[in-house]
C-alpha cells in the first residue's frame, strides 16, 4: 500500500498523522527537527509505561475483587446455614405446639373440669413463654451457640445437663419414641452437632488439631463408632494425597521411591493407631478396624510400587525393590510395639514383584557371561618363549577377564541388596548365584576345544570367537575357575548368610542359636559343595577332551592300541637288559611333565589344585583303558595269538602309570584300584588264552623296580631330548589344573634307539611332536 491509500485509510482519525505528513515536515532532517522527534518519543514512552501501571493496578484491583467475591460467597454459605438452622427451629416450633394443642384439645374434650390442671403441665410450662422456664432457656442457648459454631460450648452445656438428668443420655436411633417433648429437642439438637462434628470431620482440607477437636466431640456425643471411621477415613485422605503430589516425580528417584511410598504409608497407619489409642483408648473392635484398613493400605502401597518399579531387568528395580522391603520392614518393627504385626503380609505380597526382580536381573547376569567368550577383549596370560619369568604372577593368574567380569556381575547384583532383604530373601539369591556359577562353567566349556563327534560338545558348542587353545591358556581359564570356585564365590556366600547369622546373634541366648547357626552352617557347606561339583564338571571335561586328544590321532585312530603287546622283542621281557614301558606310555609321561612344567608356572601357588589335575588326567587314562571294549577285543580275538611277552609289557605299563602317580605325589586310591583291575583282568584274559601267569610273571617287586628305573631313566633323558623338533603353532588341549611337584623340561624322550620314537610307533602318524615339547613351556 503507498502513502496515498494510507492517508485515504487513517484520514478520519485525528490523533493519526499521515505518512505524507510527516515526511513533509521532518524531511528537512534538522537537528531541531530530530530533537521534536525525540521529545515526542519520550513522550509516547511515558504513556506507554502509565498505560502499563494503570494495567497493572486494574489487575490488582481485580484480584482483591475476587478475593472479596470469595469471602461473600463464605459468608453467602454461612448465612444459607443459620437459614436452614432457623427452618428447623421454627418447623418444630410449630409442628411441637400442633401436637401440644391436639392433646390439650384431646384431654378438654374428655374432662372439662381438667383444664386447670393440664395449665400447669409440662406442656404448658413449656409453650408458656411468659415465665422463665429453663428448659426452654437451654434449647434456645443451644440453638444460638450450633448457629454459630461454637462446638466447645455446646459440649459442655450437653454434658452438664446429661450429668442433672442421666436419661436425657440415651441416644437412640427413634427418639420420638422417648415419651418427652423436651428429650426428643434435646437430641434432635444433639443430633444436628454430630452432624456438624461429621461435616468438620469430611472437610479435605481440615487441620489435624480441629480434626481431633471434633473426634473428641463425637466421642462425647456417644458415637465412637463412627469417631472411629472418620478417623480412618481421614488418614486415607492424607495418606492418598500425599502419593498423588509424589507420583509424577517418583520417575526421578528410581531406586528410593518405593521407601519414600513405605515412609508414607506406614507412617500414616502409626499414626492412625496412635491417635486411635489416645481417642478412644484400646478397645479390640477399634484394632480390628485398623488392622482391617492398615491392610488394605498395604496392599495399594504394594500394587503402587508394581506398577511404578523400573523395568524388573535393571540394577534400579532390585536396589528400589530392596530398598522398600528394608524400609517397609523397619517401620513394621515399630507398629510391632502397638500390636499391629503388618510384616508377613508385606513379604508375601512383596514375593511375587521380588522374585521376579530377582530373576530378571540374573537372567541379565547370565547373558552377560554368555557373552564373555563372544567378547574379544577377554585376554588370557601367555608364556613368552624363553622368558617363564614373564608370566602372569599367581596374585593376578587367578582373576584374568572371564573371571574378574564374573565376580563383577555377582558383586553388582549384592550390592544392590540391603541386610534385611538378605536375612529374608538369602535362599533364593544363594540358589540363583549358584546357578549363575553353572552357567559361568558353561560358558567356560564352550571356550575349550573339544572333538565334533563328542554328542556332550555338540550340546556346548556353539560359535564363538574365542578358545583357549594353548595350555597356558586352559590351565589359565581352569585357575581362573578354581579360584572363583574356592575363594572369591565363598565370600559372596559369606555375605549372604552374615545378615542371618547376625540376626541369630543379636536374638541372645545360645540355646536357641544353636540350631540356627547350624543350619547357616550346613547351607554353607552346601553351597560350597555345589561349587566344587560344578567346577569338577569343568575339570573332568578338561580332562576327557585332553585325554581323547592325547589317544586318538587326528585319523580317529587309537595309538594306545592292544596291538602292540602282540609284537614284542622276544619271548620274555624279564630277561630284556633294559626295559621300558611301551611308547605310548613314555609319550603319556611326558605329556604329564610337560603340563606340570606349565602348570608350575600359571598355576603357582595352586599345588594341590595341579595335583589333583595331574591325578585326575591319570585317572582317565586308566578309566579308558578299563572301559575300552575294542582295546580287549584284541586280547579275546582266538585268532590271535598272544605271547607272554604282550602280558609282562602290559603290567609294565600299569605298574609305570602307578609309580608316575607316587613319584610325582599325586597318588590316589582310585588309580591303585583301577591299576589293580586291569591288571587282573589282562591275568585272566592271558591265562584263558593259554598263557600260564605263574611262568610268564616274574615277581611284583620287579614290575615296580623297572618301573622306578623307567621313570629315573626317562628323566635323565629328559635334557638331551628339549631341544627335539616342535611344531610352534600346535597346542596341548588342557582344561584343569596341574601340579608344581616336578619342574623338569616338560619333553622327555625315550633312551631307546631313535627310530624307536612316539611318531614311529605302530598306531598310525603322530599328531604332533608336542607329546615331547611345547615351545611355550621352555
């Protein structure tokens, strides 16, 4: 729009100055000129601010208005009141002086002569306000003093007049039924106070003190019961508005808002029952009514804290849901002092939400732990070449990545735990750590090299990106599991049973701790029984997989095959100048020195774990060969025939495996036996092939002193044979734990001729010359 239609537009508007205008008389742009536009734009400011404080004090104005209308609307209420009082006083005025004048009439028209005397009656005394009668002074007093709310004094002028006449007490739900004009006044009168003591009572904003105030005067007023009620009724408001202002924000306080609610709500019923004792005293029927309401209570809290618990997967679900069951139980303590036992109630409506805390959070651990071999950054300690002193020391060798992540989970998951919802909860978060160490042992498992035909692999296989393939690495894995096992686990046990065995404690008198105590003690060892079962688990399949790699070769086929006793050198071995268990046998003690060579280092300070490996992996040997049917298929085969030669090398290599075990110091009673059933059973088996044992056996002590002369032999030879030609990039598969008793070089070789070598054996190509040595292990 130009300047022309503007004019056209704001020409009728005399305060307006066109545009044409202005720019006609300040286009000179003067310094007189600019000082006239800036006096009229102080000017236009001036009026803008005094438009703006005239604005504001209207709205000040409006405000107090409003209040004003407020406190007429208060007064309109109050005046609508006294109205409705004066109704009631006139229409029973008048419906009072009707029936007056109909038994008057009544009584006139049956004795004339009577009308004397009916003057001086009640009723007469009564409806004649000419004299000054007290009853009418005290209904009229009554009357003004509920007008204006005068709740005190009305109680007292009630109470003085029940105390002058005791029948005017009975409050009784007909009371024109009582025969008395001025009774049935006097309740009714008694009556409109309950009903404002009511009407006080239900206000939602009334203060404690007044609320009280008017209690005690229903009390008074002879209606305890429904004192009581609006006791209740009142705290229930409270205690609802209370939650109502604090849900919005219980977002912000994820792990205390369930004890900030317990704060509310038991706090409430404390004093609900407090109030109710100094009110009414202590009648049964009253705690009836408050345990009643108190429960219904509890169970809102209880649905309230389902509903707004964090997602139950979470750390803050499980601190929240332990934080509220500490607070809830501490304030049940205290409501215990006034009878009100509220504590099994909160557990068992508490169980199913805690439970499934509980389950979700460990549900996360193990996920966690499933993850560790998918995780690269888990690093296991390695042997440098050359340097042993390089290694892990045993302080941290026990607590590498899987292990340290393991502890974390346990660790994380107490530590959102308080003591008392340990003291109550300690069976289920024991069994379900347990459990969790299964799953960890699992895991484990799956990060160990296993064959594929092995149906028990199959089921743990799965793909990962990680295994521990060198012995190092295994023995590393397996000390990390002992440790977690034997150590760092029965401290978390110990944290969880501290809490009950403190409890038991503080209960005083050690005729009844006894039995408490014991109980926590046999759960103890339970507990720890279990993780030692576990952990076998781990190390017996370490020790089956090792074992089966250490038979078979890579073709499938056995090298400790039967066949070879059926080729000796001669007749009778007792007569050879130097005898020597079979190769296979040689090959197997020094894969055992070369695993307690590697053992003594990643495993230091675990000497009883590494012999009970080194035993354990013994064992299985011996158990293999017991239950090998193909192995004594050989023996049974009648078209075979077998030489007396075959049955001493066989003693031989058992007596050689019995004496590996004592000399190294891992010995058990299981190997004896075990020795001792082969070899009975290879007797048995020759001697009904026609082989006489009496003739073909020298003495015992010869099998045992050859065997002693192998092993010291083989050790001699141990030296010249370290130096043999190893595959670097070939491993041991090891899955348990090895003894520090012999720290010789792991790779004794045979003093037999070199072509009489482990690879040259009759039992198909070697798998690798690291039967011998393991670079790792140098």
């Amino acid at each position: 729009m130009d300047s022309s239609e503007e004019e056209d537009d704001f020409s009728t508007h005399e305060y307006i100055t066109p545009q044409s205008c202005i720019n006609a008389i300040y286009q000179s742009k003067t310094e007189k000129d600019i000082r006239r536009i800036c006096t009229e734009l102080l000017d236009l400011k001036d009026a803008v601010e005094n438009l703006r404080g005239n604005m504001y004090s209207k709205h000040l104005g409006f405000l107090r208005i409003s209040e004003e209308v407020i406190e007429m609307e208060q007064e309109l209420i109050e005046l609508q009141k006294h109205v409705s009082v004066q109704r009631i006083l006139v229409q029973d005025l008048m419906s009072g002086v009707c029936r007056e004048l109909e038994i008057w009439n009544e009584c006139q028209n049956e004795d004339p002569n009577t009308k004397n005397d009916l003057q001086f009656s009640e009723i007469d005394e009564i409806l004649n306000y000419d004299m000054e009668d007290p009853k009418v002074t005290l209904l009229e007093t009554l009357d003004i003093l509920l007008v204006e709310h005068k709740i005190e004094e009305v109680l007292l002028v009630l109470d003085a007049e029940e105390k002058k006449n005791p029948g005017l007490s009975n409050f009784g739900d007909n009371p024109s039924n009582e025969g008395s004009s001025f009774k049935e006044a006097f309740l009714k009168r008694k009556e409109i106070l309950k009903d404002l003591l009511v009407g006080i009572c239900e206000q939602p904003s009334v203060r404690v003190a007044d609320l009280k105030k008017a209690l005690s005067g229903l009390v008074k007023v002879g209606q305890v019961s429904v004192a009581h009620k609006l006791l209740l009724k009142a705290y229930g408001f409270q205690l609802q508005k209370k939650i109502d202002d604090f849900l919005p924000s219980c977002s912000g306080y994820t792990e205390t808002f369930a004890a900030t609610l317990s704060q509310f709500v038991f706090s409430t019923i404390f004093l609900a029952a407090k109030d109710s004792v100094s009110l009414f005293g202590d009648i049964p029927v009253n705690t009836n009514r408050i345990v009643q309401w108190a429960e219904y209570e509890i169970e809102s809290f209880v649905r309230l804290v389902r509903e707004n618990l964090p997602p139950p997967e979470t750390d803050s679900a499980l601190r929240s849901i332990s934080v509220c069951v500490d607070a809830g139980l501490r304030h049940c303590s205290i409501l215990e002092a006034q009878g009100l036992k509220f504590s099994k109630l909160l557990l068992v409506l508490l169980r199913p939400k805690i439970e499934e805390v509980l389950d979700m959070n460990f549900r996360r651990a193990r996920r966690t732990i499933i993850d560790l071999v998918n995780n690269d950054d888990i690093e296991f300690p390695s042997l440098q070449p050359g340097a042993p002193t390089a290694m892990v020391t045993s302080s941290n060798i026990m607590f590498v990545s899987s292990g340290r992540r393991f502890m974390c989970q346990v660790e994380e998951i107490l530590g959102q735990l308080t003591p008392k919802f340990i003291l109550h909860y300690g069976g289920i978060i024991l069994n379900k750590l347990l459990q969790l160490f299964d799953k960890y042992v699992d895991t484990l498992i799956k990060a160990l090299p296993g064959t594929s035909e092995d149906d028990i692999v199959m089921e743990h296989k799965e793909s990962i990106s990680f295994k521990a393939e060198t012995d190092a690495e295994q023995l590393a894995l397996l000390g990390t599991a002992f440790t977690v096992a034997d150590e760092l686990m029965p401290m978390a046990m110990t944290k969880i049973l501290s809490p009950q065995t403190g409890k038991m404690e503080e209960s005083g008198g050690s005729s009844g701790i006894t039995t408490p105590v014991s109980i926590i003690a046999l759960e103890y060892r339970d507990g720890k029984r279990h993780l030692q079962h576990s952990f076998d688990k781990l190390r017996d399949y370490f020790c089956r997989q090792y074992v089966l790699t250490f038979i078979y070769s890579r073709e499938g086929k056995a090298r400790m095959d039967a066949r070879m006793y059926l080729e000796g050198k001669g007749d009778d071995l007792f007569w050879d100048s130097d005898p020597l268990p079979s190769l296979p046998f040689q090959a197997l003690f020094a894969r055992l020195q070369q695993l307690a060579s590697v053992a003594g280092n990643v495993l230091r300070g675990k000497e009883k774990l590494q012999k009970n490996l080194l035993s354990r992996l013994t064992e299985t040997v011996v158990m293999w060969l017991s239950a090998e049917q193909e192995f004594w298929d050989v023996f049974e085969d009648e078209t075979i025939q077998l030489q007396p030669f075959g049955l001493q090398q066989l003693i031989l290599d058992m007596r050689f495996i019995a004496e590996i075990t004592v000399c190294g110091g891992y010995s058990s009673r299981n190997i004896q036996q075990l020795v001792s059933v082969i070899i009975t059973r290879a007797i048995g088996t020759f001697s009904e092939r026609g082989i006489d044992p009496q003739n073909a056996l020298p003495e015992d002590e010869w099998f045992a002193g050859t065997a002693k002369a192998a092993i010291s032999k083989l050790l001699l030879g141990t030296s010249a044979s370290e130096s043999s030609e190893v595959e670097p990039d070939e491993h041991l598969i090891i899955h348990e734990e090895i003894s520090d008793t012999e720290k010789t070089p792991s790779s004794p070789s045979s003093t037999t001729e070199s072509s009489d070598s482990f690879a040259s054996a009759n039992m198909g190509e070697t798998e690798s010359p690291v039967f011998f040595s393991d670079p790792e292990a140098e």
